[in-house]
C-alpha cells in the first residue's frame, strides 16, 4: 500500500483543510487523534469540516467520570517535552 506521510501543525480551524490537500476522502475508515492535549478540538474541527469517518479512536483520561465534561484548552502549546 502507498503511504501519504506528511508533517502539519492540526488546529481546529485547520484540520479538514489539511485533510483535504492530503486527498483523504470525507468518509474515511478510520481516523485516530492522540496528541495529548487538544484531541476532542480536533476531532471538533474534522466533523465540522465535512469529515464523517467509518471508526473514531480519540484518546481519554480514565481518570475522570464519564459525567464530568473536562477538557484542555483550545489552544495549542508545543511540546516541552513534559505533560505539564
């Protein structure tokens, strides 16, 4: 299979567009969004953008309830290397 590799910076605002230029179909299998921090913008960002993947995997913190709705900011810091 051909591997379409590429190196972005996603944001919320961003991400279907660079989707979109890396020819990635709107209904995709299969999209997986581990960055983290700001996953749930992402995921946001690539269903408002016209995205509707087959299969989801966003990453999550078990640490909270599922009632509770936490989440990080939007915007995006670079890595420092550390979680905090």
């Amino acid at each position: 299979p051909k591997l379409n590799v590429r190196r972005a910076v996603l944001t919320r605002s961003g991400i279907a567009d660079i989707f979109r230029q890396a020819l990635i179909p709107e209904h995709v299998d299969f999209v997986s969004i581990d960055v983290d921090s700001v996953d749930v913008w992402l995921l946001h960002g690539l269903l408002s953008g016209g995205y509707r993947p087959r299969v989801i995997s966003v990453e999550f913190n078990p640490n909270f309830l599922l009632h509770q709705r936490i989440t990080c900011q939007e915007e995006w810091h670079p890595w420092t290397g550390r979680s905090v």
